[in-house]
C-alpha cells in the first residue's frame, strides 16, 4: 500500500494510546486526520487541541464527507466490537481498512527499525531508547504507548531514517514488523483469551525473535531461553548492571560489557525492572552507534512516562504514586520499588483490575501481588472489550487474598475511603479508567496535608 496517495485517516478506536499516536504522526505529514472514541480522555483533548477532528458517536452522518474511497485509510483497533456502525459502513463500501499493527509494519518497512516485545516493559524500555536516540540526535520517529514525561506526547521525533516501536503480543500483531534491533524483556503468560496457554504464547515470541537473523542485534533477559545478546542487573551478562547505590533518589551503576566498564550512568526511575529496561535501551542503542557519554547523558535526563510510578505527590509526610500496572509481575515489580524507596512506611494500594479473563486466569497470582501490600482497596473489574463472566469479581479476588486490610469500594466511596487511611504512601494502580480519577484523588490528598 503507497501511504503517498492516501490524503485521509480516519481512526476508529483514536483514543487508544497506540493509536494516538499515529494519529498525531499522519498529522504532522499533512494527512486530513479524524476519527472516533467512545468516551472523550486527557488524550482526546490533546488531539483535538492539535487540530484533529474528534466524535464520540457511534454515527455514520458524523464520518467527514471528503473521506471517499480512493483516498481514505481506516485504521481500527482490536478493541472495537464487530457491531459497530462506523466499521460496518467502511467495510460494505470496501475502503481500505487495516489494524493498527498492520499500518505500523508498512510505515517501518523502509526505516531502521527498532522493535521492543515483551508482556512487561515495552512502553518504559521504548520510550527510554527514543529519548537517548532523539537526544543523540538520530532522525527518529518513535511511536509509544505511554506519554513521555520529557515530550508530553506518545510520539517522539519526525525522523525519515529510524523509528523506534512497541511490538506488542497481542493478537500476534508483532509479526506484521520488519525489525533489524530488536528486543524481548519479558515472556509471562497473558493474553491467554487470544493464545490459551503459556507454550502459544512463547512460540509466538520465539516466532518474533527469528524475524533478526543476526543474534547480536537481538537483545533478551537472562532468564529467557532464547538466543540473542543477554542484559542483566547484578548477574552475569552481556550488558551487566553492576556496582548500583542509590544517591538522591536515583540509581548510581556501572555497565559491564565482555570488554568494558561504563562508569557512573545516573537513572531515576526506581525498580530493578527499571534498570533492567534502561540497560536494554542502551546496548539497543550503543549497538546502532550511539557513543556512551550520549546515551549517559540521556539516561540521566530521562523523566518518566505518565502513568508508569508516575509521581503525583512527593512531599516529605505524603507520596501518591500512579501505576498502569495490570499483570501480577508488573504489581510485584511496584511493590519492590515502593518497599526500596519507603522502607517502613504503611502503603495503601488501590486496584482496579483490568479485563475479567485476566482476572480469571491468574486470581491467585493477583492474590497473592495485592496481600503484599499493607491495605489494600479493590475497584470493581474493568472490563475494557470483555462482557462480565459468572462468578468472576472483585469480590471474589478478595475472598482469594491472605491480607485482612483489604476491602473491595465502589468508586463513589473510593476518595472517602482513601482519606481515612493513615498511611503515608498511596499508590493507585490498573489500566482501565483508574487513570481519570488520579487527579481527583491526587486534590484530595492535597486538601488532606
């Protein structure tokens, strides 16, 4: 497909973080950009304030009449249900209209492509390389799924050479991606409503891993059983985190490759699994020619991402973190942070769980993460694409934790309930639309101090 003939994008589904971002690169080349969502966001108003065109009805009197045939892209996402009106409408006409994974692969196809994969630690490890290859001043452009703090945007650069990409798992939408450095940070199960088990997972990420021929320029973590440059914190490896203390809330380390030693990298992000992601960012850059003291210096200038341990107060009686976790692993990995930066303190977690067939398929895992936290409160299941299933709840992952601090609240009584807690730290943690009342809670925490 020549992207050059295509005049109009119309996205069904713009709101999604993923998509978002395509949607603001088509606009930046000039395209007439428009789309749908379901309900208006932070992300929404963003686009819009940008100058695309946004409706949040399902109507097809609302699809902009210049959007023919011949010239018009659709680009869906998985997440919208076949009964949709818009879809219906472009797919009896026969408009061109592909997934998002799809458009990706065909942008990439002629650029240098690198492609993070993995269940945890794509958006943090794909938005720290962007940053240290914008920074180091490769013609990038870098497409994310999470808002870099240092850009306020999804979509970092507006390179013609190099781009920088999310391979994400789901759906098997990683295999439409050419990728010449590519890396995997994780292989947990999930996904199971698309792959059934744990072995379907794995071979489609073994799958992905052959697609880069030459093994040194495929980076994995220790404990992944496939070939390719291995990245570890404090263990034997190819690229080794070494020698780590923490000096005004950040990370000090070194890195050990097969025949040196980098001094002194200063990172901020807390979490080893933070380090392990910043580790892989830089062999993935250092391997593409990046110099050290380039990639140093951006590691070091590196803000985060929203809604990754997003700091929402950080005052010397309060702290309130946000967290997209939503994977038994990725709460593990919030909790170890939290322990590190705030021993001894009481942490209230508040969670909203993400989809009823992940909540299904690992409760006890779930249980266990949650039980490891001082008190917890739980939100009801959010159910992004899914339609409620017998017998599976919040109440019934209550019933499964081992901590007694722990109730489940609607979200009317959610603010109440966070301010009779005595504890000084709060984190609230999901994917689903806990993020829209972060700064609800973060007023009213506010107020309380």
């Amino acid at each position: 497909m020549n992207l050059d003939k295509i005049h109009n994008i119309f996205f069904i589904g713009i709101g999604g973080i993923g998509m978002s971002a395509l949607a603001r690169y088509f606009h930046t080349l000039g395209k007439n950009v428009a789309g749908y969502d379901k309900t208006p966001t932070e992300l929404t108003d963003e686009l819009i304030t940008s100058g695309i065109s946004i409706h949040f009805e399902d109507r097809i009197d609302l699809i902009p009449a210049e959007f023919d045939k011949e010239s018009t892209l659709v680009v869906i996402t998985p997440a919208v249900p076949k009964t949709h009106s818009q879809w219906n409408y472009f797919i009896e006409r026969e408009f061109e209209i592909k997934k998002r994974a799809e458009v990706l692969g065909i942008i990439t196809k002629n650029t240098f492509c690198f492609a993070v994969a993995g269940t945890h630690g794509k958006t943090t490890t794909s938005s720290i390389l962007a940053h240290i290859l914008f920074q180091s001043g490769v013609d990038v452009t870098s497409f994310l799924g999470g808002i870099v703090e240092n850009y306020n945007s999804n979509l970092v650069g507006n390179g013609k050479t190099v781009t920088v990409v999310e391979a994400d798992e789901f759906d098997r939408s990683f295999l439409h991606l050419h990728p010449n450095i590519a890396c995997i940070t994780s292989m947990d199960a999930d996904h199971l409503d698309i792959y059934g088990d744990k072995a379907s997972i794995e071979a489609s990420f073994e799958e992905f891993a052959s697609k880069i021929e030459n093994k040194n320029n495929l980076f994995v973590t220790t404990q992944l059983p496939l070939a390719g440059k291995t990245v570890g914190v404090n263990e034997p490896a190819d690229f080794e985190a070494t020698n780590i203390r923490i000096e005004n809330s950040a990370y000090i380390f070194d890195i050990k490759t097969n025949n040196e030693v980098i001094y002194d990298v200063r990172f901020a992000l807390p979490g080893k699994h933070n380090l392990t992601n910043a580790l892989m960012a830089f062999a993935m850059a250092k391997t593409y020619g990046v110099s050290d003291e380039d990639s140093k210096k951006a590691l070091a200038s590196f803000k985060g991402i929203r809604r990754r341990f997003s700091y929402q107060i950080q005052s010397d009686n309060l702290v309130y973190i946000d967290d997209y976790a939503h994977h038994p692993t990725e709460i593990n990995a919030v909790h170890q942070a939290v322990s590190e930066l705030y021993p001894g303190q009481k942490v209230l977690a508040i969670f909203q769980p993400h989809l009823f067939s992940r909540t299904r398929d690992f409760a006890d895992d779930f249980a266990k993460s949650l039980s490891a936290f001082d008190n917890v409160l739980l939100l009801d299941i959010y159910p992004a694409r899914e339609l409620p299933m017998e017998g599976i709840s919040s109440e019934w992952l209550l019933s499964k934790m081992t901590n007694s601090n722990s109730k489940v609240v609607n979200k009317n009584e959610l603010i109440s309930e966070i301010l009779k807690s005595d504890a000084t730290v709060f984190v609230t943690i999901g994917a689903g639309d806990i993020g829209a009342m972060v700064p609800s809670i973060k007023k009213a925490l506010n107020e309380k101090v």
